[in-house]
C-alpha cells in the first residue's frame, strides 16, 4: 500500500476522506441555493438549448407506427 499502510487503515482514511468530500458538497449547496428560474421567462428560440428546426412548424407530431 501507499507509505507502507495497510489495508483496513487505507480503506478506513480512504471512506472517511470520502464521506468527508461528500457531506461538504451537501453543505455547499444547501448553503448556496441557487435561484435559476429567469425573472422574466425567455421566448421561444431564445435559448440556445433549444434544438434549431424542432419547433419551426405547426403541425401535429404523428406517433410511430408499431413495425408489422
């Protein structure tokens, strides 16, 4: 191991430093809540998440038909 450590001590520091990371991740973000609804909603084909020609037509999506 490591510096001459062994393994249950290894596995020991290891799930300690572990829970350590993710219990002050937790911490952080129920600290930091973050608002990210817009104070004025976008219109559309403002957002650039939105897939280009997607919404371009106003006609009704028709369903796949099952395969024979």
């Amino acid at each position: 191991m490591p510096a001459g450590v062994s393994w249950p001590r290894y596995l020991k520091v290891f799930t300690a430093t572990f829970l350590t990371m993710l219990a002050g991740a937790e911490t952080v973000h129920r600290y930091y809540k973050p608002d990210l609804t817009p104070d004025i909603p976008p219109k559309a084909g403002e957002l650039s998440t939105e897939m280009l020609g997607l919404k371009t037509t106003n006609e009704q999506v028709q369903p796949l038909q099952p395969r024979p």
